[in-house]
C-alpha cells in the first residue's frame, strides 16, 4: 500500500500529461459532444433498428441541425452552433457507402430516434434526470415527428423544436408551460396565463370559441374547456423554452423578461431563475464569447457512419495476483457465461491474454451455433502464470492485432479487459488505444489494480467495472451481463433477471424466487455456481410445479458452474430455486437468471444502474440513479435496492425512491434515486441494483415523463380562431400484471477518495428540500414539503427554518432577514415522509415589508422557503421558493368570482330598489302633506 501510495501519484502525473498532449483528439474519441471554437463537435444522432429503412429520414434530421445551429447561434447572441455532426444508421439498414464505426453506438447516442413502440403520440422530447444547470441522458424524437410536416402547425419547426430540447440537454433548463397549470393569481390577484414572457397575447375561449375572461372564472379557478389561445403574430421575444413555434420567439426569458411567478418547472428547479441566467452560468458559456463580425458561421457537416460486423476480443490477465481471493475462477464462470449466453449470435469473438507479456489464446470465431461457443469456452485460461508483474499495454496490443485481421483496423470493436494488476505503464499505449477505434470496457479485480485503469474506459466510451474479493459477490457475473452489443434493439439482448449469492454453512440451502413475467421468457438460462469440486444440490420449480434437478442442469466442473436452458418460452410466474451445500466446508453459492424478450411487438421490463459522478472525493456523496421503465414508460410503484461493494468490508444496501424529494428530481418518472454516503475506505466501489414489482394494475405511468416541446392546439390570426389537430396522446391503457417482475442489473463502479480514517466527523447537512408547496385556505396558509434526514436523505432533522416575504426578491437573496415563521412546535419526521404545516400568516399586519429599492408596498402575494437543521447545526441548502395569494380586499383592479359578482348585483339592485322605494314613498308624503296644507290655506281664505 504504502508504494502505491507513493506511485500512484507520479504515475497519475504522466498520465494527465500524456492526456493534456493528446486532448486535441478527445473531442472525436469517446468524449462526448465538445465545444471547441463556438462550435459543438461530436454530436451523435442514432437511429434505432426497429425503425424501416427511410432515406428521408436522414434528409429531414440533416435539415432540423442544420436550422437548428442557425437558430441557436442568434439565440445565444453569436455564442454557439452546431458544427460536426454524426448519425449513426442502424446496421438493419441496407449498406450505402457509410462510414464505418469507430466507438458510435446506439447508447451513447445524445439523440435517439424510435418509436414509442405501441403507443401513439410524437412528442419530442428530453429525459432530465438530474437537477437544474445539468445535462440530460438523451432526446428523444419519433420517425413520425421528422417525417410528418403537419406536425410543425402544433410543435413549430423541426430546427426551433430541436434548440429547445437541446437546452434541456445541455443546460439543464426547464419548461416554462405547465399543462397542469395554465394558469395562476399574480401578486396582484390577478388571474394569469402560465408564461414567459408575459408579453405573449392570446384571447380566452370557452369550448373553443372565444368569451370574456370573466366567464372563464368560478371561485377564482378556470373550468373545464376554458382555455386561452395564443396570437399568432406577436412582438415579444422570448421565450424559447415556451413557445419556440411563435415566429416572433428568437430567445430565451432572461433577467428582465422572465416571469418568475408562474408556476412552472423552470422556476421551480431552478429558484425562479431565467432560463438565460442558467444557460449563461454553464461550463459552455465560461469557455466561449461572442463571434466577432456579423458573418452567419458555416452550416454543420454530417457524417453517416454504420456498424459492421460485431467484433469482440477478451484481454485477460493470468498474472500470479489471478490466483488469489479466487479472482480466475471467478473470470472463468463469468466468462463462460458471457461466451454461452450473453455475446449475440453472428458476433467474432477472439481471446487474448497477459502477465508481463501478451499472447493469443484464440482467433477470431465467429459465432453461429453452440459448439462455436463452446470451442471458445475452451480457449479460455485454466491457470495462472508465475509472474507478478503485468503489462496490460501487452494485452491490449495482441488484441488489436487479433480483431485487426477481419477488416484490416479495429474500428467498431470492443475489448473486453479484465485484471488484478497495478500496471503503472497504461500511459505508454494510451495513444494506440486512442487512435485504435476500439471501444474499451474494463474489469477492476482486488483492492490493487492501477487506479488510471478506468480512464482507458472513458476515453473511449466504455463501461468500468470493480469486483471486490467478497466470496459470494456476483459482481464479476454482473459485469459480463452488462456488457451488450450497444444496438438498441432490446429485443435481442439479454435481460437480467437474478443475481445472488450467499456463503452457505455445511448441509444448509440457499433458497429464493425468481419471477418471470410475460414480457420475457424466451432463451431463459439459470446459471448456478460454486467453489469446491463438487455440485450442490439443486432443485428448481417452475409456476406449475414441474421439478428439475442437478442432472438436469449442464455441469463444467472445471469452472464448477451448472446451467440449465428453459425450451421455448419459460412459463410466466415464480420460479422457486433451493441450492443444497452438501459440502463439509463454508462455501459461496450463487444464482443468476437470464432471459430475453418474449414478444417482439412488446417491450421488457428493464432497468438501467448508473451514479451521476464515477471519481469524487469525501465528503461528496454518490447520486444513485436506477431508471425503471417499459419502453420508454415509467415503472411506478417499484422496490428498488442498491447495493454497494466496497474494496474491504461489508456490503451496504440502500433503498431508492421515486418520490421527488431529496436526490430524486421528478416524482414518478421511473428514476429511483438517492444519496449515498456511507463510504468505508478509500477506492472503488461496486453497484448493483435489484427490482422488484409486485402484480398491480398501475404498473406503467400513463404519459413519458421528461421535457416536452410544448403542441400549441391553435392560433388567433386576423380575429378568427384556427385550431391545430388534436395532438396525439402517448399514455397507455392499464394492463395487469398478474406476477410482477423481477430485475437486475450493475451499475458499474466509482472510486472515492479522501475518506477519513476512523470514525467520520459529521460533515453531511439534511439535503434540500425541492418539493415545499403553499396552499392558502382562507387566512390560514397551508405548507406541504418532503421531510430531509439528518444527513442527506435519511435519518431525521433536528428542526426547520421557515421564512417569508412580500418580496421575491428579499426571499432569494436575503434569505436570513425575512420573517421568521414559528416552527418551535414543530419538530421534523423521518426522511421521506409527508410533512404538512398550516398557519396564520402575519405578514400583513405586521406592516409594510422594506424592499430593496427602499419602496414599500402592499401585496396579496407572498413568498415562502425553508431549510432544515442537524443535531449538529449543519444546515441544508434553502429549498425551492413557493408562492402563494391570501385573498384579503383587493385595492387595485381583481378578478372577482362569480359568485361575488352575482351577490354583488343582487344587493346593488336590491338597493337601487329600495331606494327608489323610498324615494317613492317619501315624493308620496310630500305631496299628500302639500295638498293637505294648501286646502288649509284655500279655506282660511275663503273664510
């Protein structure tokens, strides 16, 4: 430990030189989408396979960029625009003179296009899993949407479309429309049109013909079928993140056009700031300025590249470190597994591998049936080398000299690579593997492997992975089953559905349910595995009852594993397993299940383990992500637990939520999040999640989740109401799930540094609060919010800290000084659970607030956000600003409902009424009593 301590650091030295030598070529190898001169290279726009072949497609997504860079080089005043685009054409398509891959695939892709797969609907739109001022997975169009040109009456124009799913993307801004939430009361008690800017116009119609605003109204709340339709020639400006379709809109809502009291997703992620405001905080705007001039810059150039054949190399280490913690028998059984069950059939396979020098253990084979798998298998290593030291530049270099011999270059291969040893010498291959078109995926075994290991897998686009010397770990197994072909098409890959293991006493089981549900079932392997030379004793039920037992199962017992393959489609229910230790020793016994889509017009479950940062250091916390879905529909209602390996100690498990509060940004999108903290040692750490559902007729959400370009139902032009086809609904019908499901899949690894020996000091505040809501009721205001913990998102805090204001402005940014709500009596929950708060709010009678510009002023609106407390004063970040209108007297120009009006004539006329009554009855008097005095008068007279 101690010489790698002192190494590490040189060696991490060279290497970041190396890299710094180098970066000109990152931005084309494996990094993503980069900004260099203004202009964004490396964008990636993948089509999917299930999508027919249309060469209009391409046609029509070469225009949208190409309208697109134009649009959003003004938009973000001569900032940024699209330069190098590529699009990655489905290997289904037929072969028209494109380019070859190098490490473009399908899950890598920014854009991806394909259908909903079943349902109807053509929404663009982004999936944002994270917070505001951070970038999203992927967009997302239809074929539909790029070829349908009717589509742009609704959605605007294909490029305008396309800036504004890109600034979710990649600035991490929200929408500035609410669907739920057309409209609001101002701080003027006014009702509102959801928007930015306010500037936009529009008339209100009520089932869809035009009316007064006021016969929209009933007790303050629009009712159904009152809508409010926008003109469509306008002067306002902004804002993209609205209504990119209006032709006026050339620019997002910034400091002096953002209406921060409507109640939209912009406002709420990002604390009411402007769109502009976070877009102009990003890493992209640091590092760029204005163009010079007023030249337009050059359109985008497209590349169209395509994936041959699949070509796949292992790179494994036989170094003497392979023969501990059983880290070869270990790769064995998982590789096994990966050669018999996880590769596609069709793909070239070739086995290299190394100590301190390489060899090639096996060419390339191409696979079409079981004995070309099985022929593999046997090329797998059975001992380790005498020697300590390892050389993975070695290994790599025989495997490009393996894959290299198909087509002359290793452009659009993968290799595999698995070791246990602290090579300090990567950096000496780094530029082969750069310029190698290889896509690396690496495999981190024992507590001493090279800790630059994984940037190899960065650079080009791989998958990284730890496996720690736990006996009963499955990590190893995980890993292989991770690893696909990266198509996109899941209907050929393989879906985890089990993945356990247990360290069994002599003549004890291991017992456990797998369930199958009937979205899979067909190709269904279940893999058993162990340490010492014999089986174990298996029984396996199926939903029916049958029984199979060890005999039953295929048995190597050179690599003691045992698989049994289910004929046909595997019955769709429990499957119950029970593995007897009839050993006399402790020993590790493991199960894991695997199966493939049972119907290829519906779609699997599936889930997706990633964490927002894989290299962080303490006391950072780790954001759990596990993306559950159906398609491209959430997965409600699900158990999801992570579980955490680290180098030495014990396994953590943690339960994910999607409840948007705390790590988790949307409720019910399907994305289960949650912080994790609990970090032991420095070094990597190994993630798995497991899903569980039980039967329920909610299964699947209704609607996809995720940013949406706005589908506008009509305009106004000229005084006439032109209304838009109605737009497609993407939700799905409720479908019952009779057996629930079960997945697995791993996550990866991410390394920590700078933990503490010991015992930690607590430097871990509640998390924020992103959830509060004001309802007021009457005089009474009404909070509702999800309760932090005392670190992060568990545990329970000590107490709550709430203040208001009449001001937006004084609660933003002067928090400290707004007025205090008594919360004395009010002590936290447990993380996670509901907490709703009600009070009289004395902001009014308190006087007038002081403002910033030294004004006072009257307002029936008010502002109001919170923050938690630990035990050790450690205080969360404030939470996200509600808004809410107490409905005192107005004296500048309401609404009133209709009610009041009604109430309001009645008493008026019933006043008029009366007064005219008594006017009446008064006149009356008067008269009578004149007459009277007059024959008074005539008659003394006469007299």
């Amino acid at each position: 430990m101690m010489q790698r301590g002192i190494a590490g650091p040189v060696c991490n030295l060279k290497f970041v030189t190396l890299l710094v030598a180098l970066s000109s070529e990152l931005p084309f190898l494996g990094a993503g989408v980069q900004l260099r001169d203004n202009g964004y290279n490396g964008l990636l726009i993948a089509i999917n396979p299930q999508v027919p072949e249309n060469q209009n497609l391409i046609s029509n997504i070469k225009e949208m960029i190409t309208e697109a860079s134009f649009y959003l080089f003004n938009a973000t005043k001569r900032r940024v625009f699209f330069r190098d685009i590529k699009i990655l054409i489905p290997a289904t398509w037929k072969a028209n003179n494109y380019s070859k891959v190098k490490q473009e695939s399908y899950e890598k892709a920014s854009v991806i296009v394909t259908d909903w797969h079943g349902a109807h609907g053509d929404d663009p739109y982004t999936l944002q899993y994270r917070g505001c001022g951070k970038e999203g997975k992927y967009i997302h169009f239809t074929p539909n949407f790029l070829l349908n040109d009717n589509l742009t009456a609704g959605y605007g124009s294909r490029g305008r479309v396309f800036v504004h799913e890109w600034a979710h993307l990649r600035w991490g801004v929200f929408d500035e429309y609410n669907n739920d939430k057309p409209f609001y009361i101002n701080g003027r008690n006014q009702i509102k049109v959801t928007r930015c800017s306010s500037d936009i116009t529009g008339i209100f119609v009520c089932e869809k013909g035009p009316c007064p605003q006021e016969n929209c109204i009933i007790s303050k709340l629009f009712k159904e079928g009152c809508t409010f339709i926008y003109n469509s020639t306008q002067n306002a400006t902004a804002s993209i993140m609205f209504m990119q379709s209006l032709s006026s809109v050339v620019e997002f809502c910034n400091a002096s056009t953002h209406n921060q009291e409507a109640p939209n997703l912009q406002n709420r992620m990002c604390s009411l700031r402007s769109a502009w405001d976070v877009i102009t905080d990003s890493a992209d705007f640091h590092h760029s300025f204005p163009m010079n001039g007023t030249e337009l810059p050059p359109p985008p150039t497209f590349s169209l590249v395509q994936a041959g054949d699949k070509v796949v190399c292992l790179v494994l280490d036989v170094s003497s470190k392979m023969a501990e913690a059983d880290r070869l028998l270990q790769l064995q059984q998982a590789a096994e597994f990966y050669l018999m069950q996880i590769v596609e059939i069709h793909t070239f396979v070739g086995i290299t591998s190394f100590d301190s020098k390489g060899e090639i253990r096996a060419q390339l084979h191409q696979i079409n049936s079981n004995d070309d798998r099985k022929l593999l298998v046997s090329y797998l290593p059975t001992t380790v080398s005498a020697k300590t030291e390892v050389s993975i530049c070695s290994g790599l270099k025989k495997g490009f000299e393996v894959v290299e011999k198909l087509n002359g270059n290793a452009y659009g291969t993968v290799m595999i690579l698995v070791t246990s040893g602290d090579d300090k010498l990567i950096g000496n291959c780094l530029p082969t593997v750069l310029s190698s078109g290889s896509t690396i995926h690496s495999i981190a075994l024992g507590s001493s492997v090279a800790p630059n290991l994984e940037e190899l897998s960065r650079l080009t686009g791989g998958l990284k992975f730890f496996v720690p010397d736990i006996s009963n770990s499955n990590s190893m197994i995980d890993a292989f089953s991770r690893i696909s072909s990266g198509t996109g098409d899941i209907f050929q890959q393989r879906i985890q559905l089990e993945s356990t293991g247990e360290n069994v006493k002599p003549y004890h089981q291991l017992k456990n349910m797998v369930t199958v549900d009937n979205t899979v079932g067909n190709d269904t392997i279940f893999l058993v595995t162990w340490q010492t030379s014999g089986p174990p004793e298996i029984m396996l039920f199926d939903p029916d009852g049958r029984k199979y037992y060890t005999n039953n199962f295929i048995t190597n017992l050179t690599f003691r594993t045992a698989s049994l393959w289910i004929p046909g489609t595997a019955k769709p229910g429990h499957w119950t397993y029970t593995l007897n230790n009839t050993h006399h020793s402790l020993q590790a016994l493991k199960v894991a299940v695997t199966s493939r889509a049972s119907n290829s017009a519906v779609p699997p479950a599936t889930v997706e383990a990633f964490v927002e940062r894989d290299s962080l250091h303490f006391p950072q916390p780790v954001m759990i992500y596990a993306n559950v879905r159906q398609g491209f529909y959430p997965i409600l209602n699900a158990t999801v637990t992570a579980t955490v390996e680290p180098e030495t100690g014990d396994p953590v498990t943690l339960r994910l939520l999607d409840d948007g509060a705390g790590a988790d940004v949307i409720k019910n999108d399907g994305i289960y999040s949650r912080y994790f903290f609990s970090f032991a040692v420095n070094g990597r750490y190994s993630l798995k999640v497991h899903v569980n559902h039980s039967p329920s007729i909610s299964t699947l959400a209704h609607s996809i989740p995720g940013s949406h370009a706005m589908y506008v139902p009509g305009y106004t032009a000229n005084g006439n109401i032109q209304m838009n086809a109605p737009r497609k609904s993407v939700g799905r019908n409720e479908e019952e799930q009779k057996w629930g499901f079960s997945r697995v899949s791993s996550g990866g690894s991410f390394s920590v540094l700078g933990v503490p020996a010991g015992p930690h000091p607590d430097v871990f505040p509640p998390c924020k609060i992103i959830d509060l809501e004001a309802v007021n009721v009457e005089e009474e205001l009404t909070l509702s919010w999800t309760a932090p913990g005392e670190d992060f998102d568990q545990g329970q805090a000590t107490s709550y800290e709430i203040r208001m204001s009449k001001s937006l402005e004084n609660i933003q940014d002067d928090f400290n000084n707004a007025i205090l709500v008594n919360t004395s009596k009010r002590n936290p929950q447990q993380a996670g659970i509901r907490e709703i708060f009600t009070f009289s709010p004395q902001i009014s009678t308190n006087g007038p607030e002081h403002q910033p510009n030294g004004e006072t002023h009257e307002s029936h609106r008010i502002y109001i956000a919170i923050r938690a407390m630990d035990r050790n004063s450690l205080k969360s970040a404030i939470s996200n600003i509600a808004q809410a209108s107490l409905f005192t007297p107005p004296n500048s120009d309401p609404v009133p409902a209709r009610d009041y009006l009604i109430l309001k004539g009645v008493l008026t006329a019933m006043g008029l009424i009366g007064i005219i009554c008594l006017f009446i009855v008064v006149t009356h008097h008067t008269l009578n009593r004149k007459k009277r005095a007059d024959k008074k008068e005539n008659g003394t007279k006469l007299l």
